[in-house]
C-alpha cells in the first residue's frame, strides 16, 4: 500500500488502535483482514462461514477501530548517494 514512497530496505509496521472495543473473534478477523487475507481465506483458518466473517468485520468497523501505519522517519528520506561520505 506505501511502497511506492517509501526505501524497499525499510519496513512498515501497522497499528490497529481501539481493539479494546473488539470481540476476541473480531479481533481475528481484523488482524487478519489487515494482513491482506480475503474472507474465504479467513473463514477456513478460523473454521467459520464466509458470511460470519463478513459480519465480524462489519461489526468491527461500526466499533470504530483504526488502522495506523507507523511509517520510521528514516524511510521518507532520499538514499544517499553512492561513493560519498557522511558528515560524523
């Protein structure tokens, strides 16, 4: 999702906040949802219906939990160019 903007040698750490909100299986669905698993996927690992899923994470969504991208600041700047040294 932020790859593009950002150096690929850095890594991207998402945050879901207000899971205290959440049920424990609607917890699952969203750690797992914002891991990039679609529903199917989801319902066979947590042994539900598709159609459950879909429902916890709808309730999820109306409890009002955020996904945050923490981004290190490192990650925004230009590479350094190559053969130069840094000022130390």
């Amino acid at each position: 999702m932020y790859k593009h903007c950002l150096r690929s040698n850095l890594r991207v750490r998402l945050e879901i906040r207000n899971m205290q909100r959440l049920s424990f299986r609607e917890r699952q669905v969203v750690v797992l949802k914002e891991m990039g698993h679609t529903t199917a996927e989801i319902a066979r690992r947590l042994g539900l219906t598709p159609g459950t899923v879909a429902t916890l994470y709808n309730r999820a969504r109306a409890k009002g939990f955020e996904v945050v991208a923490v981004i290190p600041g490192e990650a925004l700047l230009p590479p350094e160019p190559e053969g130069e040294e840094t000022e130390g």
